[in-house]
C-alpha cells in the first residue's frame, strides 16, 4: 500500500479546515470558472474593480480586501470564498489544463514593459532597463512567450480577448463582451455606472485614499500611475526598446501593434 506524501497530507488537512470555516484551497476551482489571463500590467486590476462592480460592490469607496475577496488573484492568496457559480479570478499564469474558460488581456508588449518596469522599481528597487525587458521578473516566459503561448491555446480553453486598447477607447463595449462570456444579464445603465467607478481617474484617486490590500506596496508609489496608450514612446530608452522588438517584433506585427 502506497501512503500519501508529506505535501499531499498538507493539502488535505488545509482543504478540510478551510471547507469548515466556509473556504477553498485557491486552485479548487469548477469547470465553468472564468479566468482573467494576461501577463502583468495588461488591465488586470482594471478588468478586476470592474467586474466587482458588476458583483455589487461600490468599488469607489470599498476596501481592496473586498475586490479581492470578490476577483481573488490565484497568487496571492490561498483561500477563497465561492460566492457565486461561475467564480471569476485573476491570473498571469500560462496556459493550464484546468482553466478552460479564459479571458485573455492583451496589451501592447511595449505599454506592458513600460507599466511593468516602474512597478518593479517601485517593488524591487532600481532596474537596469536593458536586463529587465530580457528577463522580466517573477515570471518565467517573456511577454511574447506568454502571448503565443495562450494565442495557441494548447488545451483548448473557451478563450475570449480582450484588447487594454479597445478598453480605453470603448470600456462600455469591452465589458458588454466579456458580460457575455461571464453569462450574465447587464442593463447599459449598470454598464455605465461599472466604467464611470472603475474609470482611471476615480482609482486614482481612491488608490491615494484607501490603499491595497497588499501591505508590501509602497504607499508613496502610484499602483495606478499613467495607463497610457503609447507610453513606450515616451518612457522606452531607444536602446531597450531596439532589443525588445528583436525579440517580440513579431507578435507585436501579428496582432496588428507594428504596421
């Protein structure tokens, strides 16, 4: 007979008290379970405030404890409490077997680093622009990598994109999709009163009111600082950004960013 490991007994005994005080471990998750995908910096914490919007919250005045109560991002928490079928969580994993219903945020691989880079700075310290773009921290795929790897979808998730372009130019009609994908029923009013609580501006500036729940984020940096289309132009050194379109040039030209 073959016992059960050290990790295994661990989980099990986690999974039993966390079901007793109403919880589940963070990758317990059910077939109809829709994902937020993308790498870091893409919309993530945007698409996140909206769609606890949708879910009743009043994210102009709530705690981010709320939010992530609501959206809970897989890797930062262990526990989650299931309020509804489907659940809805935040992820920059790539593709997983277990994620068959993915909404996959894509950005600019450009904007994406420009974003990435003052959030590491601002984590991590100072960064050396040319290193941080070949090797992007705490992920293990660059941001071309991680787009191909979910444009081939290997595990033939129900995979929605979402465009952080199309976002700013038309937040109402982007979330109307992904209302659909959710299967839910939104009037155009509630619609609007989800972009107009979570529009840049208003997180802005319940960002210097409130906080994150992350106690590690400097709170004299701004987690919500420009959200720009084309910040790369003028943020990028040229140098940098000359090697990482000899890496990603060709995702960037494939999905329509480079002519």
């Amino acid at each position: 007979m073959r016992f059960p490991g050290k990790k295994t007994l661990q989980r099990l005994l986690f999974a039993a008290v966390a079901r007793r005080a109403g919880l589940r471990l963070i990758d317990d998750h059910e077939a109809g379970d829709v994902f937020f995908v993308g790498f870091p910096k893409s919309g993530h914490t945007w698409v996140q405030y909206l769609t606890a919007s949708l879910l009743g919250a009043d994210v102009r005045h709530c705690p981010d404890a709320l939010v992530q109560d609501l959206v809970p991002d897989i890797h930062d928490r262990r526990f989650y409490r299931r309020y509804a079928t489907p659940m809805v969580f935040k992820s920059h994993a790539l593709p997983r077997p277990d994620y068959r219903r993915v909404i996959y945020l894509l950005r600019d691989g450009r904007d994406v680093m420009v974003s990435y880079y003052h959030h590491a700075c601002a984590r991590f310290g100072p960064q050396d622009w040319n290193h941080f773009v070949g090797h992007p921290p705490w992920l293990d795929a660059k941001w071309h990598e991680h787009v191909e790897a979910w444009l081939a979808n290997p595990y033939q998730a129900e995979l929605l994109i979402v465009r952080y372009e199309d976002l700013k130019r038309d937040a109402a009609t982007e979330l109307r999709r992904i209302c659909a994908f959710l299967g839910r029923e939104e009037t155009p009013a509630r619609i609007q009163e989800a972009v107009a609580a979570a529009a840049f501006e208003v997180m802005n500036a319940r960002e210097k009111k409130l906080g994150w729940e992350d106690p590690t984020w400097p709170r004299e940096k701004s987690f919500v600082r420009r959200g720009a289309v084309g910040s790369f132009r003028d943020e990028m050194p040229a140098e940098t950004l000359a090697l990482f379109l000899a890496d990603a040039g060709p995702t960037l030209k494939k999905l329509g960013y480079l002519a």
